[in-house]
C-alpha cells in the first residue's frame, strides 16, 4: 500500500482514466487530506457563494497540499485583467470559467493567463448549448455542470449522463471532459462508465457542510473513483 506522500507525489488516474478533483476547499486540512487521497486537482472558488474564498485565504489552504496537485480556482463572470491578478497571487494552474462563458471570454482570458482555462457548461435537461463544439475547440477542457436557479455550482444535482452521452460525444470529438454535478461516492463509477470524463469533480457531494469536507466521505469517494476497496456506510 502506499504512503500519503507517495499518492500525493504520484497522482493517480482511476480505471476508466478520470482524474480526481476535489473543489469548494476552505479548509487546508482538507486540501492535506484530498492530496493525500490522490487528487490531481484542488479548486478553491472565487465566484460567490457559501464556500468563498479570497487568494490569501485560497494560497494559505493550496500550500497544505504535498505532491504535484494542481490548484483551480473557480470564476464567474469578472474581468479577464482582474482574474489574471488574482491567478498570479494563488499560483493557480488552471481557471475555471462558470457563468455560461463564450469562446471569446476565454481568448481574452488567455491574454492575461498562462495556464488551462476550463470552460464550463451548464445544463438542466438533456439539452447542450449550441456553441459546445466551439468551447471544447477554444478551452483546455469543458466542464459540465447541472443547472440550478441561484447557483453556479456546488448544488448536488446530478445530471442525466445516459440522456446527455450522444450529444456530448459528437461535440466532444475526444477532447478533455471534466464532469461535475451531484456526484457523490455511490454514483461516480457509474458516471465515468457511461461518459469517459478525463476529470471527476466533487463539491458538495464530500461535504458535511458548505465548504466543510467530510475525510471519511473523500476517502470513499477516491476509492470509488479509484475502483478500490472502501469501508462501508458512506453515501
């Protein structure tokens, strides 16, 4: 069995090749223990919400991670300028565009940021917008997200994968797809059986509280995500 640190310096991939990301941290203990379990990405959110976190705040919790994780910070809609100052502050590796961005918000991000910038896609029903090709063509990645009114994310809603797989697919052509939205221990393997995310994002699904991880349900999360044994009892 591994160490914390050797799975921390040696990010695992789970057994369909999705990455783990653990998002909504406000905790650093949380960010120790999501590395510890082999996420590959941590996101701290900047966009609102219950789990708001400034960049001091957001790069005191990534510096308790060990290990080469990479660490995500989470936007809605805000200057290209302003986020490009504040990815510069945390280090971030990667920007996570919520608010329903166009390509053209994330060329004018790249004018400002280095690093991946992930476009994200909400959606309610079956339906994918009409401009998905075009994201997956201008982003390192899109992520997919369920809707829900008065929030952009963190919402615990899962999406329809079988419903949504054909369409996905065709826009998809192969390109890096990061899946979020009501995933939680119990469902995630079979989310990334019936789509193939390249990544697997969980909020409030670990969570005894906003922006609180649960160790016991993040450890059975990467398990599941893993395809490892876990203990019993966790949703």
């Amino acid at each position: 069995m591994r160490s914390a640190q050797e799975t921390a310096d040696a990010p695992r991939a789970s057994v369909g090749g999705a990455a783990l990301k653990f998002c909504g941290l406000t905790r650093g203990e949380d960010a120790a223990t999501g590395a510890a379990l082999g996420a590959r990405y941590l996101g701290a959110i900047f966009a609102g919400g219950p789990r708001l976190v400034t960049p001091a705040a957001a790069r005191a919790i990534f510096d308790r991670a060990q290990g080469t994780v990479r660490r995500v910070g989470v936007f809605a809609a805000a200057r290209p300028e302003a986020i490009g100052e504040i990815a510069s502050a945390v280090a971030l590796d990667v920007v996570q565009l919520h608010a329903d961005p166009a390509p053209e918000t994330v060329d004018a991000l790249r004018r400002h940021f280095g690093g991946e910038v992930w476009a994200v896609v909400r959606t309610a029903t079956a339906e994918l917008p009409g401009n998905l090709s075009s994201l997956f063509d201008a982003a390192d990645a899109v992520l997919l997200d369920a809707k829900v009114g008065g929030a952009l994310g963190g919402t615990g809603v899962a999406l329809d994968w079988p419903a949504l797989a054909p369409a996905l697919a065709r826009a998809r052509r192969g390109r890096r797809l990061v899946l979020a939205g009501g995933l939680v221990p119990a469902n995630v393997a079979r989310a990334i059986a019936i789509l193939a995310p390249d990544v697997v994002d969980v909020s409030s699904g670990v969570e005894v509280a906003p922006g609180i991880k649960d160790p016991a349900r993040m450890a059975a999360f990467a398990a599941a995500v893993f395809g490892e044994p876990a203990e019993h009892g966790v949703p």
